[in-house]
C-alpha cells in the first residue's frame, strides 16, 4: 500500500507533500518532498534505490511522474540523489543540483542507462551557482539558496515562496526522536536529537551564523529537514536559528588529537 504523505500545505493550486518512512532495511530514515503547482510537480531529495520504487508508487498518485518537471537535489549524498538514473530514464525531470556536483552525478549513472538516453546526462542537469538561483516552477518559482558547508561543500536548500516552507536539508536534522511526521513540540526537549548530528556533520558555527542572518531576512513560515521534524511557527523558528546560530560544531571542535596516526585494527 502507497504511502500517505504528510500534507504541509495546500491551497488547491499550490501543494507541499512530504513522505517518510519510506526507508526499509538498514538506510538511515529520510524525508522526501512533492511540491506541486498547477499541472506542474517537483521532487525535493527523492533520496537512492531504497526509496524510489516506494516513492515513486506513492508520489505517483499525485501526479505523472513520466511529466514531472524537476528533481532538486541538495547535494550528492546517496540518500539524496543516488537513483538519479532511474529519475533520468523513467522521468522527463531536469535534476536541479550546485555546479559543484553537477560534473559528479553523472558518475551515479550506470552505462546502460546512459547508452538509453538521446543525450548526454549532463544534458538533463541545472547546474545551480554558488550564489543560488530561482528556478521557475509553474505559476511561481522554487529558490534555490546558498548553504555551502552544511554539510556538503556545494550544499543548496530549497525555499517555496507560495508555501513559505524552507526545506533545509540536512541542517535542523534529527535523529532517534519518536512520532517524527510531527512538528518539534518542546525544543530544548529536541536539542538531544540534533546536536550529535550538528556537532559531526556541519562544518562550523561560522557557516550557521551566516545561514541564519540569511534566514531572518525571509518570510519563513517552516523549515523542514530531511531528517526528523520540522520546525513550525516564528517561535520555533527563531529558537532554532538562535541554537544553531550558537552552536560549536565541525572545525570548532577538532583537536590534534584528532589528527593523529591510528593504532586500533578491525
């Protein structure tokens, strides 16, 4: 049976839909996003092969998927964009991508695949700058923002205008919690499930501070990770940004010690 998404906003026109726990066996658990405009759809972080037969099922009753317009990818994580191949073969998308991983992806791309296509994969590539980019989408456009180091080098986030709704990718994530189809209720209560991610998987406290003055200048009604809950509401928003403003993460906490030669066998 497919799926039943969560439904973060709908006004007839214009629709957010996120998945989760789409992700069986061993993979770390994911949240995957359909943003639909008109007659026209998109998918945000469709993730590798453990979710595109789930996703596809489920995501398909919302939409053709053969027509969708475009798979944005934040960055080049597996969980992220690594069935991009069968994206390219069953879908007629463009993958939306940073200009630092647009040359790699197609490495994800098997010979067989490429052998089926018209074109090259790079064809079937946005190449987003380092600064961003709005990517028009239907009636409207879907943002396309600047969060390099967090975690990824050429790392992008995603903000719909029409919904208010920043899908932040891996900064906010969250792991180990219960009932994670549901908002952050009690923050300080949460922090436990962020901060062991933050503290090894963000670059910096220098980055968060830059993203989060970036942030505070948007009409932001909800940042939605692609792991764990979301945040909703400018009180929870504004903790959030306030925490991860604060926080020593990344280069802030390495030592020499952590650079020294191994002595440990497995």
């Amino acid at each position: 049976m497919a799926a039943e998404p969560i439904v973060l906003f709908d006004n007839g026109h214009h629709k957010c839909l996120m998945f989760d726990s789409l992700v069986t066996g061993e993979g770390v658990q994911s949240n995957q996003f359909l943003v639909v405009d008109g007659k026209h759809e998109a998918l945000i972080d469709p993730g590798g092969d453990l979710t595109y037969t789930p996703l596809s099922v489920a995501a398909s009753r919302y939409m053709n998927i053969r027509d969708m317009d475009y798979v944005f990818a934040s960055h080049q994580d597996p969980d992220i964009i690594g069935a991009i191949d069968r994206w390219i073969v069953h879908t007629r998308a463009k993958i939306v991508t940073s200009k630092l991983w647009a040359r790699f992806l197609p490495h994800l791309v098997s010979s067989y695949v490429t052998n089926q296509l018209s074109g090259s994969v790079y064809d079937r590539i946005v190449s987003i700058p380092d600064g961003g980019a709005n990517v028009r989408f239907g009636d409207s456009y879907l943002q396309c923002l600047p969060a390099h180091f967090m975690h990824s080098v050429g790392n992008l986030q995603f903000y719909d205008p029409v919904s208010k709704i920043l899908f932040s990718g891996d900064l906010g994530a969250s792991m180990g919690g219960e009932d994670d189809h549901k908002p952050v209720q009690d923050f300080d209560k949460h922090i436990p499930n962020m901060i062991g991610f933050h503290r090894r998987y963000i670059a910096s406290k220098k980055v968060c501070r830059l993203w989060a003055n970036m942030v505070r200048g948007m009409d932001v009604a909800m940042i939605v990770p692609q792991h764990g809950k979301r945040f909703e509401g400018p009180v929870m928003i504004d903790q959030f940004l306030n925490w991860v403003s604060d926080m020593d993460c990344g280069i802030d906490l390495v030592s020499q010690d952590n650079y020294r030669q191994p002595v440990e066998y497995v």
